[in-house]
C-alpha cells in the first residue's frame, strides 16, 4: 500500500527521543503515524523507551501544531480479553513492556493531540490481506495474530479517514 502513497508521505530517519529533531520532522505533516516500539530482548536502557519517544513526539507536535496522530501499542493492555488471555500473558511473560507501553498511552491519552492506540496481537510477517477485524476499546475475540502489513493498512486508514479519534482499538486478523 506504500506504493499508492509514495507521493503523499515521508519518512525520515533521526533521533527518536530528540523533541528538536522530531518537530522538524512533524512540522507541516497532516498526520504522524509510528510503528516505534522495542526489540526484544529489551536492553536495561530502553526499559523506558517508548515513555521517551512519547513525550518527545507529544511535544514536537504540540511545537508544531500538528494534531494527529496514530500509534502501535500492544494488545498486552487489554485487561477484558479472554481469548487470547492478553493481558494475563503480558504481565507474566513482558512485563516491562507492559509497564512502559502503559506509561506511553498515558501520555497520548492526557495530551490534547488526536490521538488513535492501535493495539495488535502476535504481528506476523505474512502477506497483506486487507482482512482483519477492530474493536472499539477491547481485542476482538479469538484475535491471536495479525500481519504487520495489514496493521499498517488501517493505521493509515484511521489517520486518513480520523477512525477512531481519541480511542484505543484493536485490530487482529
């Protein structure tokens, strides 16, 4: 789908946690879309990786004025999901990402921006499919996986279309 959308984005490489650097990224955008998040294993020093990157994005965009803003979390932050148990398995198997992922939603949600929490299960590298499902503040039933391709279609659908203002959303296959 990049492909259809050359023309109409940008991406940049820089320094993440640098508010300085991102506003002049962000500066004169409609919409951010970040798929940033840790590799794992997590490294000591990125136990607060994605609280960083929230707080310098949070306000290289509020510098800048660009208001929205879509951004993969984890399906780990469902506490009503039964199948898949995700946030039974989150605190037992990655607790440090939950914690930090939490922290990072937190800064989002209490910022004024337009903001969407896209949150997958297990991402997968299978092809595009364009076929998936998404619920309003909880992870659809039996959501165990999902492409990475197909959680890229509807971030940039929600930043086109603003799906999904102000709201967490999980989206699996």
């Amino acid at each position: 789908r990049l492909n259809e959308l050359h023309d109409r984005i940008a991406i940049q490489e820089g320094d993440l946690l640098n508010s300085a650097e991102l506003a002049e990224v962000v500066k004169g955008q409609d919409a951010i879309i970040s798929a940033f998040g840790p590799r794992l294993p997590i490294a000591k020093g990125d136990a607060n990786l994605l609280q960083r990157f929230a707080l310098a994005l949070t306000n290289a965009m509020r510098r800048t004025g660009v208001r929205r803003v879509v951004v993969e979390s984890v399906a780990f932050l469902f506490k009503n999901s039964i199948m898949p148990p995700a946030y039974l398995l989150g605190r037992l198997f990655f607790p440090g990402v939950v914690a930090d992922t939490s922290s990072m939603e937190r800064i989002f949600s209490e910022s004024r921006l337009d903001w969407t929490m896209v949150r997958p299960p297990q991402l997968t590298d299978k092809p595009f499919t364009g076929k998936y499902r998404i619920a309003d503040g909880r992870l659809p039933a039996f959501g165990f996986t999902i492409s990475r391709a197909d959680v890229a279609d509807y971030m940039i659908k929600a930043a086109e279309n603003r799906l999904a203002v102000r709201k967490v959303v999980g989206v699996c296959n």
